[in-house]
C-alpha cells in the first residue's frame, strides 16, 4: 500500500500496516515533490538527502521485489564493527565495507558520540554509493542550516595554571533568545598550546558535573573530550547556569609563558521534544601558565605561615604525597619533603616578616623561629 498526500487517510494506512500479508509505503515520492517544486517544507533537505528524488526509481522500487523482515538498508548508529572503505572510493557501501553487528550496544554509543563532537580519527562517513544516480547531497553539507543564527554558547571560567598543577576549569552554558527549554547537549572540548602546538598532557581530561542530570565524557588520547549531558532540569532562554568544570593537568614540563587555549567544538542542545537548538562555537577559554613561587605551597601567590602548616601537614599526616606535592614541599631538591624544607620555609618568611603579621603568633612584634615553635606545637595538638 502506498500513501501520498490526501488519497488515504493515515489511520487507514496504519491500520493496514499491521496485517501480516501488507507492507505500506509512506509518501514515496514526497523527495521527488520536494526537489522538483523547491517548496520549503520542515526538513526538506534531510528527506532530500535520504530518499531518491527520481519519481521513475521510486515506482519501480514500490512495484518491484518486497524486502523480508532481515533486510536493513541503513541503520546509523549500528557502527561497531566501524565501516571501512575497502576500495577507496569515499563510499562504505560496497562488499565488505559496511561495519556494525546488528545491535547497538555502548561501543556504538561512544563512537557516534565522538563523531557527533568532531573528534579526531571519528569523520562522518557515508553509507551510499558515491555513483548512485538517485542519491542527492545535502545542499549545506550538514543537518543544522544556519549556525549564524545561534545564541547559546558554552562559556569557560578564568583559570591560571602551573606546572604539575590540576586545573578545573568551570563551564557555564549561556542560553539565548527564544521559548525552548534544553534538556540535554554535547560537546568536544580540544585543548591546544601556543603557536596551535598540542599540549603533551600526561592524563586524560575529565569533566565534572554541578548540575542535576546524567553525563558521559568519553576522552580521545589526552587533549579531546566529548561530552553528552542528558536528564538535565529544563533551562529555560536567558539564564546561564554552570554545568561543572574541564579538568586536566598541566605537565611539569610546561613552559611558564605558555598559554593553553580551551576550544568547544561540534557543540548542540536539544529539548525534552528533541528540538535542535544550535550553539555558537566561537568562545575559547585561556590558561595562563605561571611559574611556581618557591615555598608557595598553596599558590596563592604569597609565602606565608599557612604554607608551614600545610608543608608540616603534609609531613606529618600524607603516607604518599603526590608528585605535584613533593614539586612544592621539596625546597632543598632531595625528592623528599621534610624537616629541612621547614627551615628552609621558615626563613624564606623571615625574609619577609614586615609584609606577613599574620605570623605573629605570641604578639611580640616579631616573625620569628619562636613563631615557628608555636605553631608546630598547634599543629601537633599541644
């Protein structure tokens, strides 16, 4: 049974759709009447794209052979094993070329993830034969129109960085003009040096979320991460609300005027309806890197007699300090973080004393060794 515009009613159709000897054709040639008439009807090219526009193909494909129930001549997110171009021809249509298992697990999930945010390695790839007569090309080449016409944008926190150090750096979505609520969203996150120089990071970025709903960040070596957010409150146009933090680690190996630049990329949202909701893709978070300050150990830019008590701290109660840890504490450079470094902390205070009164802890006026006793004594509970 084919339908078409006005000659049988829909429910009649599927009604018929659920005899066992019936297979119904939904408006076959709407494709063909789109291309030839040009009207702009919703998702006009999609059905372009996917349908044959040959009124000619399409009747002799309604008349001819009925597929059994086992075919499938295109099913997208089946994409594990993924597709290979055996011959060459920029097409994954031919024998041996289609991947996919018939079952969408995880792994299938993950790879069109990571192809929806662009990430390297993951192109879009096209299941039809690049000489098929009837197949015709999205005249934008992609499935959003006009991303001129986006206003919400992922927008990235200031953050400064050192070497060793793990940064989080917030990410806020700024939402725009219009009446839809988003419930949901993706996007890759690429992080590049100066000069475009990819980063030798030593570990995976993560993202951490502050919001209420469900997420799933898949990294792509160490500088990519695509990210799916989902099940999220419904955030309505013209709020912004922050969604969690990027965070990764500065290699010790950083050079200290270095910048990193934080790039968004393949990034959109959707409704509880599944409306698209496009994203601008133009904002880039900056990292400056610094260079540590000897005896700073909580990098507030300032050596002062709470870095004693988080160096004494660290002796006393850390089994197993980190790397980035023994980089502050050591200040002797014997790879341990001890007794020694307190001293040597101490008169790095010393030198300092007018510009730290918080030191004082007996009042005399004074920031000295007698300070130092005190607070070891406070930190040891006596």
């Amino acid at each position: 049974m084919w339908s078409g515009p006005r000659n049988i009613s829909t429910a009649m159709m599927r009604t018929f759709e659920n005899r066992p000897d019936t297979i119904v054709s939904d408006e076959p040639f709407y494709a063909h009447y789109l291309y030839k008439t040009g009207l702009d009807h919703p998702g006009k090219e999609e059905i372009i794209a996917s349908q044959s526009t040959d009124w000619n193909e399409v009747a002799c494909t309604c008349i001819g052979d009925i597929p059994d129930s086992s075919s499938s001549l295109y099913d997208a997110f089946d994409v594990i094993p993924i597709d290979i171009d055996v011959n060459q021809d920029g097409d994954f249509y031919d024998e041996g070329e289609r991947g996919g298992d018939g079952y969408i697990e995880a792994a299938d999930v993950i790879v069109s993830l990571k192809r929806a945010t662009m990430m390297p390695g993951y192109p879009n790839i096209r299941r039809v034969d690049v000489d098929y007569p009837f197949s015709t090309p999205m005249d934008n080449g992609g499935r959003i129109a006009n991303r001129d016409d986006a206003t919400d944008a992922l927008l990235f926190g200031n953050i400064e960085g050192h070497p060793g150090e793990t940064v989080q750096v917030p990410v806020t979505l700024r939402r725009g003009e219009g009446n839809v609520s988003l419930s949901g969203l993706v996007s890759g996150f690429s992080i590049v040096g100066s000069n475009d120089e990819v980063p030798e990071l030593t570990s995976e970025i993560s993202f951490n979320i502050e919001i209420d709903g469900n997420s799933m960040d898949i990294p792509s070596g160490n500088e990519f991460l695509s990210l799916l957010l989902m099940d999220l409150a419904d955030l309505a146009p013209n709020t912004e609300t922050l969604l969690g933090t990027l965070d990764f680690t500065i290699p010790f190996s950083a050079d200290t005027e270095d910048i990193y630049y934080i790039y968004t990329q393949g990034s959109s949202g959707t409704s509880s309806n599944y409306d698209v909701i496009v994203f601008e893709d133009n904002f880039i978070g900056v990292v400056p890197i610094l260079a540590n300050i000897t005896g700073d150990f909580n990098q507030d830019s300032s050596v002062d007699v709470l870095d004693i008590v988080l160096v004494v701290d660290l002796i006393l109660y850390t089994e197993n300090p980190s790397e980035y840890e023994v980089l502050l504490g050591d200040l002797n450079d014997d790879g341990l973080v001890n007794v020694l470094d307190v001293v040597i902390l101490v008169n790095i205070i010393l030198g300092l004393a007018e510009e730290n009164p918080a030191g004082d802890l007996n009042n005399d006026g004074l920031i000295n060794v007698l300070d130092v006793v005190i607070l070891v004594n406070i930190i040891l509970g006596g």
